[in-house]
C-alpha cells in the first residue's frame, strides 16, 4: 500500500483497502474535551437514536452541543445557563474559564495504556468552531485563547511515545462560527446549518493543514462535508493518503466514501461483512456532564459486553472519555478504563488481531450469550451474562478441546453427540465475560 500513489479522482482513492493495523486493533479512546467542558452541563435523558430528533435536541444529552441548546432558548440547557450564568453572558465568554492548568498529556497516554487502547482519537475542532491546534486560518484556537496550549501537537506526541496510534476528529459541516442558526432537528443538520462557500475553503485548507502537521492514522470527519467543495472530497483523500498510507477515514463524507463504518449509540446500520466502529460515551454525553456520576455511567459488565460483542461482529469500540475543564480525567471514567485494560490483558488473545468467526453471535435460552473471533485458525467463545455460582451451555456442532483465557476460571467441558457441553461450577462477577479458546 506504501508504494501506491493516490490522485484526485474516485478510481484512485477507491484503490485504497482498510489496513491490517486498523483491522486488528479493536480498541480506541474517544476525547471530547473544549469549551463546552466548562459549563459541563447537560440533561440526562436518553442514547442518540431512541427519540426522534425534535424530541432529542429539545432535551439534548450531549454537552458538547452546549452552544445549540444555548441558541435554541428553551430546555434544560438554556435554562440552566440563565439561571447560572445569566442572560448576557455568551458561549465564548467560557473561554477565559478553561485553563487546563491540570492537564498532564503524559500521564493521559498512560491511562490509555494501561486501558488496553490501540489508538485514539482526539476531538480538533467540534461543532463550536474552537480549534485545539494553532492555525493559519483561524485565530480562534486553543494556542492563542484559553489553555494557551497546542493540545493536539502535545497529545499527539505523547500518545506515539506511548506506542499508541493517534487519529483526529474534525467537525467537517457544522461550524457555528459560519453559520449558527438553531438546530431543531436532523433536517437542519443539511438545511438551515450548512455552512458558505467560505467555510468549505476554509474546512478543507484545515483539513489538509492537519494531515500536514500530525499525519493521523485515522482522520475522523462529523456530520457532512461541505456541499460547496465537494468535487473536492477525492483529492483531499489523496492528500491524506499519500500522506498516511495506513490511514484511514470513517463515514462521514456525504455517503460518498469511506474505510469503515460508524454506529453512534442506537444511531447508525452496519453488518459484520464490513469493518465499522462503534462509538459512544461513558455516559450519554461525549463531552464531560457534570449531572453524570458513577450510577449515570455504563456499568463495567456492560462495557465489556459492548467490548466482546462489537469485536465478534467485526467492528472496533472508539469508547469515549470526557475530561473536565483543568484536563483531568474524572475518576469514575479512569476506574473503568482500569477494570477493561486487566479485563483485555487477561484476554487478548481472544480479542486483538482476530477476525469473525463463522459461527454468529447467540442468545441461548438460559440469557447466556455466546460470541465468538477467531485468530490463526483457532476458535475463541466468549460467554456472556453468566449467573453467579453454576453455569453450563452448549457450543452447538464443536467437539474440540477449550481452555479459559484467565486460569483462575474453572471450566469443565463434556463432548456430547449435539456439541461441547461446557460448565462453569464457580463464575464470580468479577469475571465479566468468561474467555475461552482451543489454542493451547
């Protein structure tokens, strides 16, 4: 792939085949952090593709969308910053506010190491307008305003010198320092939001000024491109390419291109005969909620089930972590990270570099549910919402030997004429979703 040259046009970049790196990696880190870290306000109510969208953005869960829910004045949001902050006071004056006088980027790459992640992806710029990076076009970035710090250059640094691959997300459509009319619902996402002929020069010059300066390994793109400048959608993929030939991009491209594609929450349609991605938050916002405590965040046996589930089917999790305005990590969401990093590095093997099984993912009778990958040749199970104490089930057709990942599981297994019986005479909780493979 390194010896091919990419040009400007849909046969070319077409050529260009998802890399084995992005198919065998399985587990990044998500970061939404900015202005909207400040406020740190939003209601709790549902995941994105449960409601219609009138009803979702009237009552919107995502911080990070503190600015439209400002702008649509009414809701929780709206009412929340009137009452804390008052009428005159605007978006932009949270600025001063973030300091990220805490923020350690060193010590972030270690928590996403020990986490288990393959890469990460690092919000540059959100529907806001603020930048993360310093720019040619734009003084309104982190480097002249707020933190004072390049915190994509130095994220990117530190999260390399850790052995992690980074990627960059940029919101390509909305930007509300172009045009920042109310976003009710989805329609206006492509109607009264889309941005001029002057933001889609300026979204692809910064698109190209990223890959430029950070060569990220995945260039996650939000919403939509620019309708204006779309002719020139298959030479920025060139660009980026010939730039990073193990790149890759996600879906968000006007349904015009992609390397894999993307489920967002309850939002998005994919298959296992594809490569995507799941993402989501540790909560129901991306950006860091402050109304969000432990028992508002997913549970850790529900992680790993997300985890072990979106593997089976042939899809990578891009789990997200909101820090707060100084730039530390809340706690809740590092003791999670923490539990799934010794979850995957007892059973790795089960989970990095493996491919679809042929055997799809199961619900049994009992609520017991079976998902499988499978590496080199060798089947791995992976059994889910087991019940403390006794459990046995039936890989249906098997009639090989199976060892657990974690040596401190006990299974017993029995060859039948229907397939392996296996037992687990003692599952505790703590052991989430019990690993097992016949590579010995």
């Amino acid at each position: 792939m390194g010896d091919v040259r990419f040009t400007g046009n849909w046969n070319s970049v077409n050529a260009h085949t998802v890399p084995k790196w992005y198919e065998d990696c399985k587990f990044g880190i998500f970061i939404h952090w900015g202005i909207y870290s400040v406020p740190a306000f939003a209601p709790h109510t549902w995941e994105l593709g449960e409601v219609d969208s009138k009803e979702w953005f009237a009552d919107n869960p995502y911080a990070e969308w503190y600015y439209n829910s400002l702008n649509i004045g009414k809701g929780p949001t709206y009412k929340h910053h009137i009452e804390k902050y008052g009428k005159d006071f605007k978006y932009e004056d949270f600025i001063p506010m973030w300091k990220a006088e805490n923020w350690d980027p060193k010590q972030w790459a270690e928590i996403f190491k020990e986490a288990g992640a393959e890469y990460v992806v690092l919000t540059t710029k959100h529907h806001d307008g603020f930048c993360l990076f310093p720019s040619k076009y734009t003084h309104f970035n982190s480097v002249e305003m707020g933190p004072k710090r390049n915190i994509t250059g130095e994220l990117t640094e530190a999260v390399r010198d850790a052995g992690i691959r980074m990627g960059l997300y940029y919101s390509g459509l909305i930007d509300w320092q172009y045009a920042n009319d109310p976003i009710f619902e989805d329609d206006d996402l492509f109607g009264t939001a889309s941005p001029t002929f002057a933001y889609a020069d300026y979204s692809y010059n910064q698109m190209k000024e990223l890959v430029d300066d950070y060569a990220p390994s995945v260039f996650w793109n939000d919403i939509g491109w620019p309708t204006q400048s779309e002719e020139m959608m298959p030479y920025f993929f060139a660009h980026y390419y010939n730039k990073v030939p193990e790149g890759v991009v996600n879906d968000r491209f006007n349904g015009c291109y992609h390397d894999f594609l993307t489920k967002e929450y309850k939002s998005g349609s994919v298959n296992r005969n594809e490569k995507w991605e799941m993402c989501r938050g540790m909560g129901l916002s991306f950006g860091y909620n402050a109304n969000e405590g432990d028992d508002k965040l997913i549970s850790v046996p529900d992680l790993i089930s997300l985890l072990v589930g979106t593997v089976a089917n042939n899809g990578n999790l891009l789990l997200n972590i909101g820090p707060k305005a100084d730039g530390t990590i809340p706690e809740e969401q590092v003791r999670r990270l923490k539990i799934l990093g010794a979850w995957l590095k007892v059973n790795h093997d089960g989970i990095y570099g493996t491919r679809c099984s042929d055997r799809e993912s199961e619900l049994l009778e009992s609520g017991i549910e079976l998902h499988y990958t499978q590496k080199d040749g060798n089947l791995n199970v992976f059994a889910d919402h087991l019940k403390e104490g006794a459990n046995e089930f039936l890989i249906k057709g098997y009639h090989g030997a199976l060892r657990p990942f974690d040596p401190a599981v006990k299974v017993e297994t029995e060859d039948t004429a229907e397939g392996l019986l296996v037992k687990i005479p003692e599952y505790k909780e703590d052991m989430y979703v019990v690993g097992l493979t016949n590579r010995f």
